[in-house]
C-alpha cells in the first residue's frame, strides 16, 4: 500500500524533526517507536515485535535498519529508495548469544557516527534495555543522549492531511459506536458483541475501510465498569446493567477514539446525575479549548463542574491522539490534568476522555477533538445522551 501523504509532507516533517535535533546538537536520532517511524515516513508493517530502528540524521534522508523478511515493506509504505533500508540477516532473531543491535552498532560505526552525539528514545515500548545496550556497547565512544518523544512532541501539530484521515478515522469510530448501541442487549455475550464492533472498524465506509485500531474495544459492563481498561470476556450482558464502550476508528493508523455508555433498563439516579455532570463538565472543556489555552486550565474548567457535583476523577481528563500502533493510541505529550503548564497549540488533536470509575459501576463520555485558533471542534457527531437498551 503506497504512503497516504505526499512526499512532500513527509519531507516537511523530516525537516521539522531535523530542526529540533539540531537544536539539541543531535547528529542523529535511533527512533524505535513504530509510530514514529510511520508519522516520519510513512512506513508500516508488523515488524515491530523484532528489533527495528529508523536512524534520523541533520542532513541525510531517514533509514531503515529491521529484520530481512520485513524490508520490502519499507519500499510498499514509503518514498524511500532502497538505499535508505538496511536489512539485518535472519540468524539475528530471537537469539541468547547475539542481537541484531551488534549489527546495528557496526552500520552506525561504519556510517561515521561512531563518536558522534546520538539520540535515543527511552521509553519506547518498541526499544528494549538490550537493544540500547548492544548498541551502546557497539559505539563506546558514542554520547549518548535521552531524546524521548522528540518526535512525538513534533507530531502533536496536525497538517491538513492528517486532519482529514483523522476525519475518516472519527467517522469509523461513530459507526463502530452504533453497531454497539444497537446490538447491546441483556443476554448478548459480550464476545460476540465486541465480534461485531471490531467487523465494523475494519469493514468501514464504502468509500474506504479501517485498520486494527490501537487500543480494542473496550467493554465496562457492570462490576467491570468501576474499572477503566477491562478486557471483553464471554459473560452475557444483563438486565439493568450499566454499560460503557470505549471504541477506536483507524484510517491509515490514525486513530480517533469515542466513548459513550449504555444502561439495560431504567436507569439509576446516580447514573443519571453522574452523566449531567460529565455532559456539562465536557460543555466546560469545549467552551474553553482552543490554541494557546494553558493544559491546566482546561482541566481547571472541568473541575469547576465537578465541584458542584461534589464528584471525583482523580486521573487525566484527555490527551494527544494520532498514528499509534498496539498497545496504545495516546501521542504521550499533551495531558489535560491539574496544573499542567503545557500550552496547547493550534492543530492539536485531543482525545478528551472523560471517564468516571465509581464504587462498583462507571460510565465514560468520550470525544476526539480538533483544537483550532478560535475553539475546537468534535470530530464525531455521535448522540451524548445515556443510551437504554433491553
């Protein structure tokens, strides 16, 4: 499948990740976060369960250093010549006396990068302590430097182009929504439910279909709802339950996310008080969301609501979403919480998560939000009221 973007975009986005490691006096950049590697250049595989790199330099374009079966995707996924992939040999996997970051070591020494200042990504899910160790111990003379989402806090600014896939992804998450609202009955199991969500991410539009989203389906059903991230299991949804979803649309591995939250009978008042709150406490956030508001702040707003309530949520209220591959969707920049100072900028894409995990029940509101000079606007149009099955 050909790049989404133009090279053009790509090539911007090269330059801007450039910028900053000149900034930092980085002579290059060891990426290992599969994202990155896509929102950099737009390659995408199942590759990232081997030892990958995508080496960034101030002056040259990006290369691919992963394993053998996997190098032809670069060429598929990207507008990079083969002199931008380096294959590593297949008697490197998955080995106790040897890692392919020792062959890794030896590019990068052979590139000239030896005893030049190098970037790494620290906590990356991707980039294990061996695979750092190997290649610190490949480059001894190199200086090694922590440059954890550098590439994440670039990509936190959306282009128009990114704009719009996360337009299509938010649409695939909206009818992965309704297959849910509509299906969700006392006595539906909820695998086979989630079977369903999951066909309707995929299957898409037909003007154009879905990927694996980031995060799966997620099913808060009764006692799992005092939880945030429950997995699915084969137990029958039941009369008067209360039930949230929180479910992804992904276009092209950008991923917008949406929760919402059912209840199988006549509602409970505390339910009901519970999402007044939560709606009002999102009008809140929206009212002031928009480029140059200070993170904190809009955390400040939802607060205020909560007060009156008289209610609790101890964790983030939102975050900057993008590419993201398993097991997370989140950019791991922006967070919407108390007293963050972190300024939110124009073309930002939040997932503002409001999420209430009580005593023994829950529900979650979700909205996936595109902060503009003058506001913000929800990507999904999706009804906010408690839905009532069974």
């Amino acid at each position: 499948m050909p790049p989404p973007f133009s090279q053009a975009e790509y090539e911007n986005r090269l330059q801007l990740v450039q910028t900053v490691m000149a900034g930092r006096e980085l002579d290059a950049l060891v990426i290992g976060d599969p994202a990155n590697m896509n929102w950099l250049t737009g390659f995408d595989a199942w590759s990232f369960y081997v030892p990958q790199v995508m080496v960034v330099e101030v002056d040259r374009l990006p290369v691919w250093i992963g394993r053998a079966m996997d190098a032809g995707a670069v060429g598929l996924t990207t507008h990079l010549g083969s002199d931008c992939v380096v294959p590593y040999p297949e008697d490197l996997v998955q080995r106790d006396d040897t890692h392919p970051s020792t062959f890794m070591a030896r590019w990068l020494s052979d590139r000239g990068l030896g005893g030049k200042r190098l970037g790494y990504e620290s906590d990356s899910f991707f980039f294990s302590p061996r695979a750092l160790a190997g290649l610190q111990a490949g480059l001894p003379d190199a200086r090694w430097v922590d440059a954890d989402r550098l590439v994440n806090w670039v990509r936190a600014v959306k282009s128009p182009a990114e704009i719009e896939l996360l337009r299509q992804a938010a649409l695939l998450a909206g009818s992965a929504m309704q297959v849910a609202w509509d299906a969700v009955q006392p006595g539906v199991r909820q695998c086979d439910l989630v079977a369903k969500i999951m066909a309707a991410q995929v299957r898409g539009t037909e003007a154009f279909g879905g990927d694996q989203t980031a995060i799966c389906p997620l099913i808060l059903a009764g006692e799992g709802a005092g939880t945030a991230h429950p997995l699915w299991t084969d137990e029958r949804f039941e009369k008067n339950q209360t039930v949230a979803f929180e479910i992804g649309g992904t276009r092209r591995r950008y991923n917008a996310g949406l929760a919402r939250t059912a209840h199988l009978g006549k509602p409970p008042e505390k339910l009901t008080r519970t999402l007044a709150a939560v709606n009002e406490g999102l009008d809140a956030v929206l009212a002031v969301l928009k480029a140059g508001v200070n993170a904190g702040d809009v955390h400040q707003a939802w607060q205020s609501v909560l007060d009156v309530y008289g209610l609790e949520k101890p964790s983030r209220i939102g975050y900057s979403i993008g590419v993201g591959y398993p097991p997370d969707w989140g950019e791991r920049t922006i967070s919407l919480r108390a007293e963050e100072t972190t300024v939110i900028p124009e073309n930002a894409v939040l997932h503002v998560m409001l999420g209430m995990w009580l005593d023994g029940w829950g529900m979650e509101m979700s909205e996936t939000v595109h902060v503009t000079a003058s506001g913000c606007e929800c990507l999904t149009q999706f009804p906010r009221e408690l839905h009532i099955g069974g």
